[in-house]
C-alpha cells in the first residue's frame, strides 16, 4: 500500500504554523506540530485550524498537535523551528544560550523517535544550531541541514528582480556562509535568466542590495518586532520536498563541511545537492579571492558560536 510522508514540526509558533500549512496546502504528507505541554493547546488548535482550511482548499492532509514525542515516530522529515526569536535590537548571536537548551532536548526526542529522519533546523542562531543537532542526535551529515542560505538567496532575488524590474522568476541568486552579518552573496553566480547580473543593474545598485540583503532579517525584525516566518517556512519546505521527491535542487544550505571549502568540523552554507539520501553533494565552485576572503570571515565567526556553544 502506498504510504504518505509524515513530516514533523517542532515548535508550533510563527514558523512551525507556516510550514504545517505550506506541508498542508502542497500534499507532501501529513503534518504533525510539536511543542512543549504548555503549549500543546496552541499546537492542536493551529492543527485543527488548518485541517479546516482543507475543506476550502481541497487538500487530504492530516495535521495534528501533540507534546508527545512518540507522535513523531516514523516521520521522514523533521523540521525544527523550537526557540525564541528575536526582538528588535537583538542580534542572532543574542539567542544562543537560550536556543542552545531547547536545541539540545529537541535532538534528544528525534533521537529517540525519529531516527530515520531528515532534520532541517531553522531555529538561530542557525550554524551553531544545526551543528549542535548533529552532535546530539548523532545522524549522519547528509541528514542534518540547516536552513538559511535559500532563504538568504531569496531575499537577494526578490531585491535584485525589484532593481532590474524584471521577474522573480527569471532571477538566480547565490547566498553562502554562515547566517548572519557576513554572509556572502556570490555576486559571479547571480544571473537573469543566464545573463550576469552584473550587466544589467548598475554596481552602486547592487552594493545596497547586497547590504540590505545582509540585514534582510534585522529590517523584517524592526518593523514587526518579531522575525519572518513566511519566507523561512517557505525556504525550509523547497529542502524538505527536494529530499521527498528526490528533485535533487541545488541549494544554498548550511550543511556539515569535512574539507569542502578548505573547512573542516563546521556548519556553513554552501551549495548543495538536495536528493532521496539527503545532501548528496557538496557543490565546490569558483570563488573570486574577495569572496573566498569574506567566507573565511563568516567561517570564523560560525567556529567561534560554535565553540561559545561547546562552554554552555
Ligand atoms: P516563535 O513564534 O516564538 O515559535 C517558536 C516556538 O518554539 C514556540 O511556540 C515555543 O513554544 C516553541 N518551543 C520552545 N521550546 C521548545 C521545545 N523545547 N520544544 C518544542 N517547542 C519549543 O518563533 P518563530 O517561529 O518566529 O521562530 C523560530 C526560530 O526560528 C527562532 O529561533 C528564530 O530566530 C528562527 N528563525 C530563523 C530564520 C533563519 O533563516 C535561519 C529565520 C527566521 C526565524
């Protein structure tokens, strides 16, 4: 008998909501939206929300809420999304203590109940998070991912087609490094429909789009007080049915590098190729010496996170 996939949600707030729906909406499974026992109500309550929603929309998905962790057994994708945000002022780096607890117990419940799981981590700071997964649950590198870079890279596009006035969908961008204040887009692989980007928006244009994409979180956090969640659940759900339907994407992701890059023992994003096993590859290209110079930046910064993460 055919089976539907079954996609857990760790952390049923802003994004854990999003996501449920976008799972929902598209049919890559059922949803199962976890969080702690104090919040279990809200958990069954988006749940229900959205099976409702089924009946206007015309989707079969199943969607339920639960503290439980035995709920999430059998799950083919767990995405992780449990932690605080952050509020205007704050930077990534700020949540770590906080987020660095919830992560732990979090790998802890997959662990025990979904071992067999692919696990994209959303909550931040992203690279010392995604890695503390790993750590904790002891899944190989090709199942444990962090989102970040996609999302990054969408923020790039969307800023970019704006410039050029030209569609989104024509607009290929490339995000890499750790997610936060040094990430580097990767300006020589940012085309429109093939045609460098470079040749089409004026440089001075570009230098504020690449600033504005650096701070693309911190201008959403301003004006809302709390963090994207749109975006993001999108960014998390293109990894998830890319490891589903084995599409095979490239994808900028912080993924585990042994060597790649010329780094070892790090979480970072990279390109990727995202199939039925997972990150099927690392994808090493070209980079000038000015790019290679700010990834070395924005690795430093992740190994330093990292090794405030290993102290707590
Ligand atoms: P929010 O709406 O507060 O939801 C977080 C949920 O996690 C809440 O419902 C909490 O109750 C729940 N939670 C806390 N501890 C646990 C636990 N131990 N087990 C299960 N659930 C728990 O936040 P949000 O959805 O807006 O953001 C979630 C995380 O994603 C935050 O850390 C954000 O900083 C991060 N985020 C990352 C990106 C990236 O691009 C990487 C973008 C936006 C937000």
């Amino acid at each position: 008998m055919a089976k539907r996939n079954k996609i857990a949600i760790i952390g049923a707030g802003n994004i854990g909501g999003e996501l449920a729906m976008l799972v929902a909406r598209r049919e890559l499974g059922d949803a199962v939206l976890l969080d702690i026992p104090e919040k279990e109500g809200v958990a069954k309550g988006k749940a229900l929300d959205i099976m409702q929603t089924g009946a206007l929309d015309g989707f079969d998905s199943k969607v339920s809420g639960t503290a439980d962790y035995k709920d999430i057994a059998g799950s083919d994708v767990v995405i992780v999304t449990a932690g605080v945000p952050r509020k205007p002022g704050m930077s990534r780096d700020d949540l770590l203590s906080i987020n660095l607890k919830i992560i732990r117990s979090v790998a802890a419940g997959i662990k025990e109940h979904a071992p067999h799981a692919f696990v994209v981590v959303i909550s931040n700071p992203l690279d010392a998070m995604v890695y503390e997964m790993k750590k904790v649950t002891g899944f190989p590198k090709e199942r444990v991912v962090g989102m970040a870079g996609v999302l990054d890279s969408a923020r790039f596009q969307c800023f970019i087609a704006e410039a050029a006035g030209a569609s989104v969908k024509e607009v290929r961008t490339l995000v890499l490094g750790g997610h936060g204040d040094t990430m580097v887009p990767v300006l020589s692989a940012c085309t429109i429909n093939g045609i460098p980007v470079t040749q089409l928006v004026a440089k001075d244009k570009l230098d504020a789009i690449i600033d504005r994409t650096r701070n693309g979180g911190g201008e959403i956090v301003k004006l809302m007080g709390t963090s994207a969640y749109t975006a993001p659940a999108a960014g998390a759900i293109a990894m998830a049915e890319s490891y589903l339907k084995d599409q095979k994407r490239l994808l900028a992701c912080a993924t585990y590098l042994d060597g790649e890059y010329g780094y070892k023992d790090l979480y970072m994003g990279v390109p990727v190729i995202v199939g039925g096993k997972g990150v099927e590859k690392v994808v090493q290209i070209a980079l000038s010496a000015e790019e290679k110079a700010m990834l070395d930046k924005s690795a430093e910064a992740v190994r330093g996170l990292i090794n405030d993460s290993a102290k707590l």
